[in-house]
C-alpha cells in the first residue's frame, strides 16, 4: 500500500495546496473527487508507462479539467475544455509559473475529450487524457491493480451511480451552448438527454459553403 501511496501522492507543495483549495472551493464535490481520482489514475499510468513527468503540473492539469463545466467558469461561446484552460493557465501564471509550463497545461486540459492524440504527446497532456479515460470510461481498468484502484476510490469516493452523475455533471456544464459540442464527444451527451438534438454535421458544413463543386 505504501508503494501505491507514493506512486499516487499528490504534491506536496504551496501550488498543489493552492490548487486544492481553489478547486474545492469552485467545483461540486463530485467534480472535486472526480478531478482527484483523475491526478492519482494518470500518475499511475505515469509510473506504468515508465514516464518522467512534472506531478505539479499534471496535477494542475487533472484538478482543472472539468472547472469549465461550473457556471464561475462557463462562456457563451467556447468549448468548455477551453474555458478550462483559460482558467488553469491564469492561474499558474498568478502563480509565477512558465509561460511553456502553462501552456502545457492548457493543452492538456484542451485536448482531454480529444481521443487518439494526447497519448502522443507531452507527458503532461498524455497522462490528463489516461486518468480521465480510466475514471469516467474505464477504458484501461484491467491494467490497473485492484489495490490501485481501490486505494484511489478509498481516497476519492464514486458516488454510487458516478456514470450517470458524471453524464448529468457533463450536460449541465455544456446545454446552454450545445454548438460547441461539434466534432466533440460531447455532443453524445447533448444528444442522450435532448432526444430531438440535431448535432453538427462536417459533410454538411462542406457541402453548404460558399465554395462551387
């Protein structure tokens, strides 16, 4: 268990404090826990992939994720991964953290619902990516341990009907600006609570331009 403990240890620094207490403050509880497992489960990839990785930075990373589903930190117009990382960034920066260091940050919370690429990239945007994959799809569950996992959810609690929460979670953050779901996965979480939701279409976009042929 000790080994798990460290592997999984969240920072212990002013920033990562300073994290924490934003977070806590800003987001729901479900968020809170949910962007915590998020830290633990990507760290552990972290370890499992034999990375070397910044753990303030992805712990940045993983506790701002989802800030941009919370009303405080919503916009009209943009993605809210986007918001999310405008957030983050402003926050490092207030923090006297690297321009390069918060960007990287922000790509990693902009490129979280992104599947296929952030695994090919920074270490950072890598392994943001692969907690949120394990903690809300479970996509990589088996290549963790039950110790890991169960230590993670001790820490962290699941609610116990989290899938749905976190789907409900998803669609109260993004209803009012449904446009921004194109090309998204989220737009599969519109459309699950809207039935009647018509998503964007890319092969429409093209065809209805401007341009002839």
């Amino acid at each position: 268990m000790p080994l798990i403990a460290k592997d999984a240890a969240i920072p212990d620094s002013k920033l990562a404090r300073a994290i924490t207490q934003y977070i806590r403050d800003t987001e729901t509880e479900l968020l809170f826990n949910h962007s915590s497992r998020v830290y633990q489960f990507g760290a552990l990839a972290g370890v499992h992939r034999g990375l070397t990785f910044d753990r303030e930075l992805l712990y940045a990373g993983a506790m701002f994720h989802d800030i941009g589903l919370m009303p405080s930190h919503s916009s009209q117009n943009e993605r809210f991964e986007v918001d999310g990382a405008h957030a983050a960034r402003d926050f490092l920066r207030s923090h006297g953290i690297s321009e390069a260091d918060a960007y990287t940050v922000w790509t990693a919370i902009a490129l979280h619902t992104t599947p296929g690429v952030p695994e090919h990239m920074h270490p950072v945007v890598a392994l943001v990516t692969a907690g949120v994959e394990m903690d809300v799809l479970g996509l990589t569950y088996n290549q963790y341990s039950d110790a890991e996992r169960e230590a993670v959810v001790g820490a962290f609690p699941r609610t116990p009907k989290f899938k749905e929460d976190i789907i409900q979670a998803f669609y109260d953050g993004i209803k009012h600006k449904p446009d921004t779901t194109f090309g998204n996965v989220k737009a599969d979480v519109i459309a699950d609570k809207e039935p009647h939701f018509h998503r964007g279409n890319f092969c429409n976009v093209i065809r209805c331009s401007h341009w002839h042929g």
